[in-house]
C-alpha cells in the first residue's frame, strides 16, 4: 500500500534466501539495525493520553488505511515526501 501511495514500483519484499546484488547488500547492511524494531509488535499504553485528550474533547489518532493515506497524501502535497 505504502509503494502504492509513493508510487514506488520497483520494491520487492522477499522471503528466503535471495542472492543480492552489491547496491542491496550495501542497503540491507545500513537498515539492518532497524531489524529487531520490524519484527516485532509493540503495544503502549495511551490511556494517560487518552485522558488528556479527552479533557479538551479530542480522541486518540485511529491509524487505519485510511489515515495513513490520508498522512502521506498530505506530506506529498507539502513536498515532504519527492515522488
């Protein structure tokens, strides 16, 4: 979806082993830190947030499909995002 919005057509996920070429390695080897963060499913608590927010009569962010189109549509319109 996310490469869809971007208009990335060239981006693969893979599963298994791969042969890479040198530019992907090099690549792999920069976002390889960042591993243990993508494989795996973080939960906090927002309900002191949730009561703060509620206080001023706003609710929680419902990060859907829908919102995630509707935040990188809006970075693309203020040139945050170059596709």
């Amino acid at each position: 979806m996310i490469c869809n919005l971007l208009n990335i057509s060239n981006i693969d996920v893979v599963h298994g082993e791969q042969s890479l070429s040198p530019e992907e390695e090099l690549l792999n080897g920069f976002i390889s830190s960042f591993a243990p963060y993508m494989n795996t499913t973080l939960d906090f608590s927002v309900s002191n947030t949730a009561l703060l927010l509620d206080k001023v009569g706003l609710s929680t962010l419902r990060m859907d499909k829908e919102m995630l189109q509707t935040i990188i549509n809006g970075a693309k319109q203020l040139d945050y995002v170059s596709v």
